[in-house]
C-alpha cells in the first residue's frame, strides 16, 4: 500500500539505530563494558601480559566456535567437538614418529573433517536428530581418544610445533592472528559467498531452501564437517601450547563453544546468527574466566558467573533485537 | 443452534478503526456493520486491510484506536476469548489447526467445556456431526492427525470448527478465502451451507477473491482498497465489472485474455516430458519450448506430486521425467516452502539468482539491490523499502515476491503449484500479462491450478484423476463443461 504509507520517522539518533540494528556492534560494546570493568577492578587485568595471555586462551575455544556456529546456523547442533580435540590430538602426536611433522598434521585435520562428515551424512540423510548422533559421536570420540592412547599422555611432539603458539608478528602472537585471520574469512563467507547463504536458508526454512533450488545436502552435511575440522585445528593449536596432548584434552569444549555461540547472538532454531558476534563471545568468556582468576575469586564460582552470564546475555539480546524490530 | 435476538439486528459495529504497523498504516478508519441473518461480502486487493480487519474483530489484532460494538454493547477490553463468548468466530487464511493433534482434539481447543471421561469421543462427535452437515461425504475421521489430512481436507476442519456450537452462542462466522484451498466441489458445498446458516439467522463474513462466490452468496458488499472501505452496498446493486472496477484494478475488465495465437505443438523443442507414477498408459504430459501447459482436475490428484518431480528431475532426469532445462518452482504453500520468514523481500527475491549475482566469488550487493528493485517495478510488490522484512508484506505481495524469484531466475523451465492462492485480481492480472510476455519469449510454465479462469491462460491443459492423466485438453476444446467431464472421468 504505498500510497498509504505515513510518513516514516527519520532516525531519530544514527548511532543508536545503527547499535539496535547491528548485533555485531551490541557484541563489541558488551565486550568493551566487561573489559572496562574488570581493568578498573584488577590492576594486573590491565598490563599487557595479561592481555596477550587472554589472547593466548581464546584461540583454542575460538576456533571450536567457528565450527559450531555454521552448525548451529542450519539448526543443528555438534555436541562432539569437544572429544573430537581428545581424539584428532591423539592421532596428531601417535602420527608424529611415522608421518612427520606435516603428515602428523594431516592426518589430525582429516581425522577430524571425516568425523564431521560422519555426523553431518547421519543427521542429514538418516534424518537423525543432531543432537542424538553427535551425542553419540561424542562419546565415541573420547572413548577412541582413550583407546589409541592406551590412557597415557604423548609427549614427544616435536619442538617446532611449538613455534605456532610461541612466535609473534608485531608483537601479537601467531596464534591469534591466525584466529583472526579465519574468522575474517568465514564472515566474508557467510556474508558474500552463496555457500554462506545457503547455510543462512537451510536454518530459516529448510524446505523453501530446497525449492529455491540451493544444494541443502551438501551444504548440511559441509557444516559438520567443518566443525569437525576446526575441532582439528584446535587439537593443533592446543598441542603446540604445552607440547603434549592428553585424551582428555578438549573436555568441556562443546559447551565452552556453545555458549560463545550463544552469547553471540545466535538463535539454537538457526537461520539467525553472525560469526562476528560469536568471535566477541569468545572474548566475553575468556575474559570473564581470566579476570575472576585475577580477582582470586574461587574456580568453583566461576561456572555459576559463566551461567550468569550466558543467561543475561542471551535476555539482554531478545529484548534489544525485538525492541529494534518494532 | 444460534441464539439471534430479533429485537437487535445489528451484530457488530465498528466505527473508525485504524491500525498502524510501525509507518505502515494498515487500516486508516474503517467503519463496519454487519447485520444479523445476513452474508457480507468482503473484497478488495491484496494489502487492502481485509485480513488486518477480520483479526481486529476475531480480537487477535488490537486496533490503534476506534471502537468495536457487538451486540449493540461497546467493548472497550475487546480480546480473543470475549469474541469467542460473544459468538464471533473466524477462518484465517492461515490454518490454525494444531498439525500434531487429533480433528477431535483440536476441536477440544475451541470448546473448553467439553471436559471429564470421554472428551474425545464427544469432541469427535460434534465436529463430525458439522462436517456431515457442511460437507457431506467428507471421508474425515476423528481420530486423524491433523498432519496427515490433506491441506483442503484441513480446511474443511477448520471451516466446520467455527460452525459447532457448544455452549458459547455463535452469531458470527469470518471465513477468510475459505474456498481458496477447496476444490470447486467442496467449495460449492460450503456456500450453499453459508446460505442455509444465513437463513435460519447467523451472520458471515465472507472474504474471497472469486467475484462469483461473492456475487452470488453476499447480501451485502463492502469493498476495501488502501485500508478504507469505499462501497458497501447491497449485493444487487454490483456486477463483476463495477466490482473490479471499484477495487480501483489497473484493469478495466477480467475477462479471459485475448486468445494468443492457438500455437501447433511440435514446433519447438520438448523441454519436459514427464509421465505420473501411477500411469497405467503411456501417457506422458509433454511441454514444448514457450508453452504454458496446465495441469488441471480437483485438488489433490496428484498434480502436485507430478510438479515435484519436474523440479527435483532438474538435478537428475529419471525414466519417467525428463527436462532439458534448469527449473524454478513457485510454491503455492508460502509460509511452508516459500518464503524465508527472517530475511528481507529483497534477500527472498535474489536466493534463486545468487550465482548469477557474483562477481568474482562474491556475491555482489550492489547487482543483488538492482535485480530486487528492477522485479519490485516489474512486477509491482507494495512497499517503501525492500530492505524491509518480508513478514511486513500481504500474503499476495509475499506471493508476488516468490514470482520475482523464479521468474528473475536462470530457470528456463518454471513450475507453479497453484500459485494464485489468496492473490488477488488486480495482481492476478499482472501476473498472467507476465506469465504470457515471459511464455513468448520462450519460457516453459507448468501451472497447476484449480480455477479455470487461470487455466484459459493455457496453451494445452492435462486434466488429473486419481493420479493419472485422464484427458489431454487442446486450447481449442478447453471448456467448463469439457474440464467437469474430465475431472470427473474415472479410469478403469
């Protein structure tokens, strides 16, 4: 009805219209807020050791989150990225005395992406509850961890592994530039390329998805299996951390991610959702972890602030998203 | 059955209602009446503020100011369940059935008084005591879930819950484009019911966009254009053409269009060759380059399934369907597998086109606006802004962006399962000037239809029965009385 249209209220402030319209810009000054208020509470939050070490901490549970929000953008969820890290590590340093160090990390990476596959094939065309088959996965995937390992730890990596988390560019580790570098490349993905709409369709209607003609298959099945390679990819990072790696290692990671994802915006229905916003997440989490050891608040209640924390952000995103629809 | 007081003949009165949806000014003050024991007729364009109306008065909507009188009684905390008591009951386009609930359960919905041991069988009883009544030889039971009936075996559910009667009175009944997903068998039945609930002293409100439903069922007709009404007169006093005429349609007239040339098929390529799954024959539905073929018969015998494998033979042809070209399909389900309900009108317009769109590996958001903004002129969608969400458009405007899709598209081969639903006149008109402009220049349509009105658009009609083809119509012999004869045809 054009001609019936009453004459639309200019915006009334730029900026803040731009903040209720832009979740990524909700995400950084949440970020901002909660930097600012652990730097005025902690003197040690605010020297740049810590900093960098924050840095240091967010890589391994990032590049777990980028995984998981392709996932959770479609609707579905991976709950066995966390193993996965248990048990492409272990492969990485089991690889390491036959294959070298590249063929150590190839075989990891490709671990991983066909485990993801494994889940994607399963709840795509088995037509399986995510949930279920990654669950599933889950506890296979820590139970193979153990397997392969014999219950031990390996600690022969080779030392140059180590020059991942170790080396800076301009003073800003490696490591995190690599993060950053990834994230960058997935929301250009998401944001430009057709693959990254069509991962935003299969989520906001699956069925229109596929009589619009998009590959919903592919594309399904390509979401777990990047998650399970990016799981990968973190084994990597958290090896050349410490130089060992422990079939536990990755524990909690599921959770970890998804709540970063969360945080981030997402809605767990897909189809809503901005890898920016999972990346502030991440840096929410991380910070929040980091200050209230700082704070020498007790790692017990550190779970019930994370809760806290999940729970508030999430209320705060509905009321301001639904506020900016109106 | 419905507790009507002669002492007052006016059953709800609404004085200058408005509705406004953020800048977007629905209904700009409407005034309404309707009266006891009579029908009236509603129509007027897409986004006229028809649907907006009916769920102001079933209580759904609030309005942004004006009063609402039932009962000569003016409301001033006007909801749903006061309509409910006070005997106003509505059929939204959108189904409301509860898909994972029983007919019989989902009748326990709307009667709250149905209750203790033996709810179901009681509550299966009285909707299908209505249905019996309504539709006779209905072939529903109870006991179904609701997902598994049919989309117009759902809606004849729908239509008989609003009619029964529990201990709440029932004076008022909206039906809004009731017919739309019934064939013209069981759309028959429910008028002459309308008629029947008339007589004996019930009000409805009728919205279709069928001017002979209106025309010959209306005791009075009101018709909207721009979120006013600007007639409502008695019945009488309306023909077909004064009716268009006053909905303000860029057409003067809907008369069948001038017949294109009566083409001799053969003469192009075959782009699709596609044979039913139960064909006992050899039959196969054939469509040559620049065709428009229609897929005819009632609803539900198997034209849909037939469509579906065209679309799906686009990435793999099979023994049976073959085509020769990609293949866009319009949905005539959009809230199912149309539209993208979190993404903008342009966003839903450029899906099918996004390769299309790149330059390098990127999509580019600059040719993604143009080819949004050239469709809007093109094909006309209503709205200031197409960055907006396509949530904020009419059904019709939403239909007309799911025809921007496909017909913007790479698909030299586009299929329409009836695509027309809830689309009205004035945009109907637009669409088939489109549909023969686009057929002209060689594209190939499927358009599965119900309405004969829409199947004159075509150059060759294959009629349906039991998920066959049983008549093979030219443009030539494509009369009512030859389609009824057709439809009803069984085969051995």
């Amino acid at each position: 009805m054009t001609e019936e249209i009453v004459p639309a209220a200019p915006p009334r402030h730029g900026v803040l219209k731009l903040f209720a319209t832009q979740i990524e810009l909700r995400m950084l000054l949440l970020t901002l807020a909660v930097m600012l208020v652990l730097a005025i509470s902690s003197p040690y939050f605010r020297t740049l050791n810590n900093l960098l070490n924050a840095m240091d901490q967010s890589v391994v549970v990032g590049l777990v989150a980028l995984g998981q929000t392709l996932v959770i953008l479609i609707g579905g969820i991976d709950l066995a990225v966390g193993s996965l890290v248990g048990v492409t590590g272990i492969v990485l340093g089991l690889c390491f005395p036959s294959l070298g160090l590249y063929g150590a990390v190839a075989a990891c990476l490709v671990t991983g992406a066909v485990a993801g596959t494994i889940s994607g094939a399963i709840t795509t065309f088995g037509r399986v509850a995510p949930f279920v088959v990654t669950l599933g996965m889950m506890s296979i995937g820590r139970s193979l961890a153990y397997v392969l390992s014999g219950a031990t730890s390996i600690s022969a990596i080779p030392p140059a592994l180590g020059d991942l988390s170790s080396l800076t560019i301009f003073g800003v580790p490696l490591n995190f530039t690599l993060l950053i570098i990834v994230y960058l490349l997935a929301w250009w993905f998401l944001s430009r390329a057709k693959g990254g709409r069509t991962l935003y369709a299969i989520g906001s209607n699956n069925a229109a998805a596929r009589v619009a003609g998009l590959s919903i298959s592919i594309w399904s099945v390509l979401a777990y299996t990047i998650s399970g390679l990016m799981a990968a990819v973190s084994a990597i990072f958290l090896t050349s951390r410490v130089l060992s790696i422990d079939p536990l290692a990755g524990t909690g990671l599921e959770l970890d991610s998804i709540a970063a994802v969360v945080i981030g915006g997402a809605s767990l229905f897909g189809g809503r959702g901005s890898i920016i916003g999972t990346l502030f997440g991440v840096f929410i989490m991380v910070f929040i972890r980091n200050g209230l050891n700082l704070l020498g608040v007790s790692p017990y209640w550190q779970g019930t602030a994370i809760g806290s924390i999940i729970i508030a952000a999430v209320l705060l995103e509905r009321i301001v998203s639904s506020r900016a629809r109106r | 059955m419905t507790s009507v007081t002669a002492a007052n003949p006016e059953v709800v009165r609404l004085a200058a209602v408005t509705k406004n949806f953020g800048a977007v000014r629905a209904l700009a003050g409407v005034d309404l009446m309707v009266d006891s024991g009579a029908c009236l007729g509603l129509v007027g364009h897409n986004g006229a503020g028809k649907s907006t109306l009916m769920h102001v008065l079933a209580g759904t909507l609030l309005p942004s100011s004006g009063e609402i009188a039932i009962g000569g009684a003016r409301q001033d905390s006007y909801s749903v369940t006061l309509a409910q008591q006070l005997g106003i009951r509505c059929v939204f386009q959108e189904l409301s059935l509860c898909p994972n609930l029983t007919v019989a359960e989902n009748t326990r919905i709307l009667h709250p008084s149905i209750r203790g041991i033996g709810w179901r069988r009681r509550a299966g009883r009285l909707i299908i005591d209505r249905l019996d009544a309504i539709f006779p030889g209905h072939g529903i039971a109870a006991e179904t879930i609701v997902a598994d009936l049919s989309i117009s075996r759902r809606q004849m559910v729908e239509i008989a819950r609003a009619f029964s009667v529990t201990d709440a009175p029932l004076k008022l009944v909206i039906l809004d484009e009731p017919t739309s997903s019934l064939d013209a068998d069981t759309a028959g039945q429910l008028l002459s019911f309308v008629r029947r609930f008339v007589a004996e002293g019930g009000s409805v409100i009728l919205i279709s966009h069928i001017l002979g439903e209106i025309l010959g069922n209306s005791d009075r007709i009101v018709v909207m254009r721009d979120g006013q009404v600007v007639a409502s007169e008695q019945a009488k006093a309306f023909d077909r053409a004064r009716l268009v005429e006053t909905m303000g349609s860029t057409h003067a007239t809907d008369q069948p269009p001038p017949a294109t040339l009566a083409q001799n098929r053969g003469q192009t390529p075959i782009m699709v060759r596609a044979r039913p799954k139960s064909q006992a024959d050899r039959t196969d539905l054939v469509a040559h380059q620049g065709e428009i073929i229609g897929l005819a018969g009632f609803s539900g015998h198997g034209q849909t399934e037939l469509l579906i494998e065209v679309f799906d033979a686009a990435s793999r042809n099979t023994t049976r369907t073959t085509v020769a070209a990609p293949v866009a399909l319009v949905a005539g389900d959009r809230q199912t597998d149309g539209v993208f309900p979190l993404w903008s009108i342009a966003e839903n317009i450029t899906i099918r086109s996004l390769a299309a769109l790149r330059r390098g590996m990127l999509i580019s958001p600059t040719r993604e606006a143009a080819m949004a903004e050239d469709w809007k002129q093109r094909i006309g969608i209503r709205s200031p802004n197409l960055g907006n969400p396509i949530l904020s458009l009419s059904g019709g405007n939403q239909q007309k962006a799911l025809f921007a899709r496909a017909l913007g598209s790479d698909a030299r081969i586009v299929v329409m399962d009836d695509p027309m639903r809830g689309v009205d006149i004035g945009t109907k008109l637009d669409v088939y000037d489109l549909i023969r402009g686009e057929a002209a220049a060689g594209r190939t349509f499927l358009w599965y239809t119900t309405e004969l009105e829409e199947l004159q658009n075509c150059d060759h009609v294959y009629v349906f029965r039991h998920g066959r083809i049983v008549a093979d119509l030219g443009r030539a012999d494509l009369t009512e009385q030859q389609l009824i004869r057709a439809s009803f045809q069984d085969v051995a």
